[in-house]
C-alpha cells in the first residue's frame, strides 16, 4: 500500500470516530436575567391585582419568586411575561416589585404607589355610645399596632379588622352635642381615609318612675340613646349632687336619689355619652306623717304614725344606709321603731300627764330631711 493511499485510510477513520462520538454541534445555553417592562396598574391598596410584565420569568414558576418592598408574595398566575400577583393586606407602605428567577434578580420596577383606604357605608348609620357598627369599604389592610378608627378623633375598640370590613363599638364622646360625627380609618399617622359621617342620636329622657321619692330610694328614667353601658362621664344629677347609678342600659338607667341640702322639686340632669338629654325634674321628698293612732297616746301603748316616705331598710347613699329616726320633743329618740316607707310605730315612752292631756312635738328624719308634728298624749 503506497504512502498516499495509507494518508486517505486514516483520514476517513478519523472523520467517522468523529461523528459517532456523541458529540453536538450546538453551543451550550447562557441563562439571561429576568426583565420587568412594567406593572399595572402603578398605584393602589392592599388587594389590589398588580400584573408585572416583562421577559424571561420562566414558563413555571418553580422556586422563582415575587417579592415586594423585601417581603415575598405569592403569585396568582404565572407564564415567562408575565405574572399576577394580589397586593398582600400586611403590605405597609410604597416599593417595588422584583422577580428572582433561579436565583438571578430581576431590575426593579417603577414604585408603587399604596392609596389610602376607602369607606363606602356604616352600617348601621346611626348608634349611641356603646352600640356595635361594621365600616364596610377597601384597602383597610390587616390590623396592627399602628391602625385604628375613629369617632370625631376619639379611638373606638375594634372587635374584627380585615381588608373589607371593620367592626367596632361607638365610643364615649368629650362634650359633644352635634347628632353627626366623623368617622375616619387609620393605617398610620400618615395614611388615612376619607372622613365619612355617622348619626348619633340625642339622650331623651320619655319619663320617670317613681317622679318623687326620699334620700336613698332607687328610681328609674326611662328613655332612648343612653348607651349600653355608663361611660366615664355618665351621670344622673340632681340639684347638683350626683346620683349612684345602680342600672344603665340602651333604654333604662337606675339610680338613687343622692342626699341634698333641701327637699322639693330639683333639677334633674342626665349626661350619657358626653352629651345631655332633654332638661327634667324630680321631687326629693322629705317624710310625710299624715295620721297617727291612738290619740290620744298613752305611755308604753304603740303609737303607730302612717304617711309616706319614710324610707326602707334597702335606701342607701353609695353604700351606705341612710340615717332614720324619730325623735320626741325632751325625751330624746325613739327606740326599737319599726320602719317602713308609709309607717313607723314604737312604743310611746313619755309618762302621763297627771291631769288632762298634753302635745309634745316629734321630728322624723330620714336621710337627713325632716318634717316636725305634733301628736295629743295623755
């Protein structure tokens, strides 16, 4: 075999182990870095559906993710341009989106932009202190230690707080007389909602019962818009001493007539929710002894007085029982008197007069009025 033919030999050997060893032709594929064009919309609130648009996402996702202002977000769809995303309800301020795709990030996107929360309605439209209302509207977020709402700027008690929808109870107002106050949603110092208006309705005292009763008795105002409970400033007052509250509801406050200077006929004030209801008064009875047996009385007979408000063992003044007695003209007080509201009887201690009968004064007081009579005594 000649040198030329041996050269063509191992050349064709050569080229053929070439061809079958697996080799490729193609060049190996470089990763190119995931690109955002765009979001849209560019501003909104917490819920809000955000698209991001741009290349190279990757078909699936797979551990590629979305992040806004550092924190992660989960993605709502997904395709190599573009990806959907809900603005989360903890989101707390602007920033931008990113997309990491294999660990490879993305260019930042233009900042979007958070709007402040809405109010649609209140519902119900009106309420007294302490009633229970749901603002229904959007972009509440979630609570934190920075959300609140308030009534005419003071703080209502929350019971749920989500994105739609808050409940909360109505709070005491600090004299406040105006039926509308503005209700406003707080994400911070800074973000806030649109002021929206709320009905409260004017305390209104319909009547009371017993209209007259002595130191101590417990009496009822009956009414509307009190409040489901008695606020700090709550108060019934009468001749400007205030009352002990035993009661207070929506419609209904209990209390008990506080001690005075005087009896008759006193101006009566009743404050619920900062606010005062219709002017009103009360008789603050002192006792009325209106007949009494026998007469004449003879000593150690009982001597029964009848009337009316002379008080129980149950009136009291803030805890304590309110001071009764009856006390006879040089002889000093009554003892072992039996006692209620429209009758007193004790046995008569004052010895007979040697000829013909006599008067001799008593004074009954109860909770520190008084009515001075006379009775005829052997």
């Amino acid at each position: 075999m000649d040198r030329i033919t041996l050269v063509i030999i191992l050349l064709i050997g050569t080229l053929a182990f070439g061809c079958s060893s697996g080799g490729s032709s193609k060049p190996i594929s470089i990763a190119t870095a995931p690109a955002i064009t765009s979001i849209f919309p560019a501003n909104g609130s917490s819920g809000t559906l955000v698209t991001i648009q741009g290349a190279n996402f990757g078909v699936v996702q797979s551990t590629s993710f979305v992040s806004y202002a550092g924190v992660t977000v989960a993605p709502i769809t997904w395709s190599d341009t573009q990806i959907a995303v809900e603005m989360p309800v903890s989101t707390s301020g602007n920033g931008y989106f990113v997309v990491v795709v294999g660990g490879v990030y993305s260019n930042s996107s233009v900042p979007f932009g958070l709007s402040s929360p809405s109010i649609f309605r209140i519902w119900p439209e009106a309420g007294a202190i302490g009633s229970e209302v749901t603002i229904e509207g959007q972009g509440f977020g979630a609570q934190s230690g920075y959300t609140y709402v308030t009534f005419n700027q003071t703080s209502a008690a929350i019971r749920n707080w989500n994105n739609n929808r808050i409940t909360c109870t109505v709070p005491e107002l600090s004299n406040f007389q105006s039926n509308s106050v503005a209700v406003v949603v707080w994400l911070d110092a800074q973000r806030y909602s649109n002021s929206y208006s709320f009905n409260l309705p004017t305390p209104a005292i319909d009547g009371i019962n017993p209209n007259s009763d002595n130191v101590g008795a417990r009496i009822t105002i009956s009414g509307q818009s009190f409040g489901k409970t008695q606020g700090p400033q709550d108060k019934v007052v009468i001749d400007g001493y205030t009352a002990q509250i035993v009661n207070w509801s929506e419609n209904s406050i209990e209390f008990r007539v506080p001690q005075v200077n005087t009896a008759g006929w006193k101006p009566l004030t009743l404050t619920a929710g900062g606010r005062q209801a219709n002017s009103s008064s009360f008789n603050v009875a002192a006792p009325a002894a209106v007949t009494y047996l026998p007469s004449p009385i003879g000593k150690d007979v009982i001597l029964t007085i009848t009337g009316g408000y002379f008080g129980t063992s149950d009136d009291q003044v803030y805890g304590s029982t309110i001071a009764r007695s009856v006390s006879i003209a040089g002889y000093g007080y009554a003892t072992n008197v039996s006692w209620s509201d429209n009758s007193i009887s004790f046995i008569w201690p004052v010895a007979n007069a040697w000829l013909g009968n006599k008067t001799v004064e008593l004074t009954i007081s109860v909770g520190g009025l008084t009515q001075t009579f006379t009775v005829e005594a052997k």
